[in-house]
C-alpha cells in the first residue's frame, strides 16, 4: 500500500514536471520571436538612418529634432 501511495505520488511529480517543461519551452519560444523582432527593428532602424543620411545629408536625429520643432 505504501508503494502504491509512492508511486502516484511519483506520477504526479512526473505530471508537473512536463507541464512545467512545456511551459517553459513556451516561454523559450517567445523569447526567441521577440529577439527577431528586436533584431529585424534595429536592422530596419539602421536602414532609415543611412537612407535619411542618404537622402537629406543629415543624421536621423537631426532629422527627427527638425520634425518635432
């Protein structure tokens, strides 16, 4: 009887346990689209300054200065 009380005891570790490793995986998951996210918006922040330094000779902070003045 004492095995048995162990053995579901065991069982329902094991339970929480995948459920844990699935969450954590879901968790995984977002990190990584939110580091794409974060690594497309910086490329595509790096190609609006060179396109403003290309098309107005000025940074993108200067740019953005005169816009909000």
């Amino acid at each position: 009887m004492a095995a048995g009380a162990l053995r579901a005891a065991v069982d329902a570790q094991d339970t929480t346990i995948r459920e844990a490793r699935q969450l954590l995986e879901g968790v995984r998951s977002e990190v990584a689209s939110f580091d794409v996210a974060r690594a497309t918006a910086e490329s595509d922040l790096t190609h609006l300054a060179q396109s403003c330094a290309d098309a107005v000779q000025m940074s993108l902070d200067t740019v953005l200065a005169d816009v909000e003045a």
